[in-house]
C-alpha cells in the first residue's frame, strides 16, 4: 500500500511533517491551500480514517499509525480552537 508523507504549517507557524498510509490524502488536501482549522481537522479525520480502513480491508487489522497520526493532528489542533480565523496550510506533499 503506497504511503506518504505530508506537511502542514500550524497557526503559530510550525511546520509538521504528518503521515498516512494511503494516497487518499492527495483527494482531501491541496499542495500550498490553507484551511479553517476544523475543516482541516474533519478533512483529516475523514481521510485517515479510510486510509486505516483500507489497511484493515488489506492486511486485517487498522492502522494504528494512521490512528495515532490523527491523534496528533488533533492534540496539535486542540492549542489553537480560541483563535479566531485559525488556520493550517498543507504545505507539500512527500514521496
């Protein structure tokens, strides 16, 4: 199953490099497009979710580093909910 790697700038301009076992990412996200913070946090739940999904169909059990990536995602997001017209930039796509 083709993995990749993406990066996303965070409201406070830290860049983080996320995971995700699928391509699927690539049909959520767009290289340099910046997002409200929820919509960059339900584009993310919805895309990992099927990336572990699909893990599941192919090898029998979820992908717990697609899960734990969004966890991060989350954790990362939770700091800056009191920011009015927070968002996050999906920098690039890696190979």
């Amino acid at each position: 199953m083709p993995e990749m790697r993406f990066v996303v700038t965070w409201p406070d301009g830290r860049d983080e490099e996320c995971y995700s076992p699928s391509l699927i990412i690539k049909d959520f996200f767009a290289e340099g497009q910046s997002y409200p913070l929820a919509d960059f946090i339900d584009r993310s739940r919805q895309a990992l979710t099927i990336a572990s999904d699909r893990v599941e169909a192919k090898y029998g059990f979820p992908c717990s580093l697609a899960r734990g990536q969004l966890a991060r995602i989350e954790t990362a997001a939770s700091h800056f909910h009191d920011r009015e017209a927070a968002s996050v930039i999906v920098k690039t796509f890696l190979a």
